[in-house]
C-alpha cells in the first residue's frame, strides 16, 4: 500500500522557512531545557525584542504564523514524552500517593468526578432598626425569635 503524496509532503512551514532571526530564536526555544514563551526567550536568549516582534508581524502577514508554529512544535516535545509521563505516573500510582493514583484513573477515564450544586431556597428575616415600632422596645444584642408584624394601620 502506498501512501498518496499529500503525506509524503511536509503541509505545514518548517524552521528553514522563516527568516534567520526567527530560526535561530527557534532553535533557542527548542534546544532550552525550559519551555518558554516567545517573549520569554527574547528575553532570555538576548534577542532584540523590536526586530523579533516586527518580523514576526511581518512573516504572520505573509501566512507564516512563527508563534503557532512554535505552539505547535512543544506541542510534538510534550507529545514525545507522554510514554515516560505515563510509565511514571504508574509507578507513583502503585508505590506513592493518593493524588498519583486518582491522576493515573482519571487519565484512564475510570474515575469522573462530578459536583453537584442543589441549592434549596433559605427565607431569612432581617431586622433594621427603625422600621417598625416595636424596635426601640427590645434590647440591644438580643436575638428576637419571634418576628415582629407591624400593625395595619386603618
């Protein structure tokens, strides 16, 4: 079976295909042992922040997203590393905690946690002194139990 050229094709921009500046800023981010943020390796890398941002503006205006390629680039690294997460995260969950072993079953989808909120309807009567007559008549700090109704007046 042979694959249609379509796949054979890389779709998407490469590094070479952007301009030196954005290569080697590229190259900077993916050889880091952080993940950083393009600003964050301008910063760190020691780039003009000016010139990255503007030719970065200019390559998006030409269909060349240097960001998103860059997003889409950790994304792989991240990706590549799932089988050391996942042998990892195995292991914390049969020798170690409780929170490795609740990680472990809700990557699995063995465990959904739902939260339900049901809330009844509390009628709380409030007091402010002043409002009705008898008021002034009770004591300060005392707790009135029984509710006072004011008298129709007529």
């Amino acid at each position: 079976m042979t694959l249609p050229n379509e796949y054979e094709q890389n779709i998407g921009p490469t590094l070479n295909d952007f301009p030196r500046s954005l290569r080697k800023l590229g190259e900077f981010m993916l050889n880091n042992d952080e993940i950083l943020t393009v600003t964050e390796a301008i910063k760190k890398g020691k780039f003009n922040y000016d010139s990255i941002t503007t030719i970065i503006s200019r390559e998006k205006k030409k269909g060349r997203d240097f960001k998103r390629f860059m997003n889409e680039q950790m994304q792989i690294l991240l990706n590549g590393q799932k089988l050391r997460v996942a042998k990892a995260l195995i292991s914390g969950a049969v020798k170690r905690s409780h929170a490795d072993r609740k990680l472990y079953f809700q990557l699995t989808g063995d465990l959904k946690e739902q939260t339900n909120v049901n809330i009844g309807t509390l009628a709380i009567g409030v007091n402010i002194s002043g409002l009705s007559p008898g008021d002034n008549d009770r004591e300060k700090g005392v707790i009135d139990i029984t509710p006072t109704i004011p008298k129709e007046k007529g």
